[in-house]
C-alpha cells in the first residue's frame, strides 16, 4: 500500500522527509485532522492501475459541526480522465476562471490523491520550506506540470474537517507576516509548472501574473473566512 503521510501545513520539512525515505510506488497526503474512507485507498490504486495514471483523486466531505456540508456536492458531474492536453487548460482555467466549489481539494493542491512516486523522485519535488502556507499549493502546482495524465472518480472518499474556533496555517502564517516574496515564490512554481508542460512564455509570464492576483485575494478570502469562524484572535499583536 501507498505510504500515508499525515502532516498539517506547517509541516513542509516534515512531509520532505517522507518523501525522501519512503519507497512505496505511489504516495497519498492527508492532514492529522481528517479522515478516509475504509475503501480510498484500495479505490485510488485500482483506478491508477487500470486507467495508467500518474495521478487519482476522489472528491471530498466537507465536515462542519458534524455535518457534511457538501452532501451531495461534486466537483464533476461523472468520472473523468485529464488527458495533458486538459490538465494545462485546466491549470489556466484555475487562474482566470476559478470555480470556488472546487475547493482545496480539487484537481489542485497535494491532499486527497495517489501520485506515482516516481513522478515525484524523477523531477526532484519537494515541498516548499520556506513557505508558512500555500506550500501545498505550490507542490501541486509542481505535480500537474510533469503528470502525463489524471483521474477523477465522483465519490466522496476524503473528509476534510472544519474546527470551528480552532487556528489555522492562514491565521498564524498571517499573524505571523506573509511577505509579498511568499506571493512570487508561489508564482514561480506556477510559471515552472505551466512551462513542463509546454505553455509558450509569453502565456507562462500572463499565467504568473495572473497566479499572483489569484492568491493573494484567496488569501484575503480564507482569513475573512476564518474571522466568520471565530479562528481570529483579536487580542493577538
């Protein structure tokens, strides 16, 4: 079975190691506080077997005081398989035409998903340490730029769970200052992703530039979220 490797998002060095000593032929991220289904695994390896793909991901729960605020909620209307071709139009669609039911947990980020270990070892990638937040971001950004191909499959195998009144990576990394750089080093895995994949430059520079806007407003979205949920300490500073 695929190595679980558990880490919240502060973990990026933690998460590194796991890369570095694990020799499973696929990987699968989860963070400490959310669960699967007894069947995700066993779903995502025969999906990736039978369909030759370097990457498979389900969609998800959203669990909020106990319910699923998601119930009946997927991302895509079927199964679906992204050929090269689809994955570049979809990294360009997730800039400039964002669909915000995704969530973090869509065809972006690094939880949630089976990804070929040799994907990962061949071209070198790891998690970003000098980033606070959004390393998941970035080492998704870096995925999706050498898969060959991925897999959707419509069920509901990951469930991410929202604690109310709890901190997060976003309200400390915040608190904590998240300089403008944080924003260019995002954006430099986003412009290295979309030329592995064979995007001109002067597309590649629009796409960054657009990636920067991109998250620093979904930045100012999850805080102002985060506030809604009491996660924001008032006091603080």
């Amino acid at each position: 079975p695929p190595p679980v490797l558990r880490s919240s998002s502060s973990s990026a060095s933690a998460r590194n190691l796991g890369i570095k000593k694990a020799k499973g032929i696929f990987f699968y991220f989860m963070d400490i506080d959310d669960t699967i289904e007894k069947s995700s695994l066993s779903t995502l390896h025969n999906l990736a077997i039978k369909k030759d793909c370097d990457l498979v991901f389900s969609d998800f729960k959203r669990f909020e005081s106990g319910k699923n605020q998601r119930n009946n909620i997927f991302n895509y209307s079927e199964d679906k398989f992204f050929d090269s071709k689809e994955l570049l139009n979809s990294m360009q669609n997730e800039l400039y035409d964002h669909n915000p039911l995704f969530g973090h947990l869509g065809l972006f980020g690094c939880n949630a998903r089976l990804i070929k270990s040799s994907v990962i070892h061949k071209n070198k990638i790891i998690f970003e340490e000098d980033l606070r937040m959004m390393e998941d971001k970035a080492f998704g950004w870096d995925i999706l730029g050498f898969v060959k191909n991925a897999y959707y499959v419509k069920k509901q195998l990951y469930s991410y769970h929202v604690h109310p009144n709890v901190g997060t990576a976003v309200v400390d990394g915040v608190n904590n200052g998240f300089p403008l750089a944080n924003f260019e080093l995002v954006k430099n895995h986003i412009q290295n992703g979309l030329r592995s994949k064979g995007l001109n430059e002067s597309n590649v520079e629009k796409c960054g530039d657009q990636g920067f806007i991109f998250f620093i407003i979904t930045l100012l979205v999850s805080y102002t979220r985060c506030m809604f949920l009491k996660k924001v300490d008032f006091n603080v500073g």
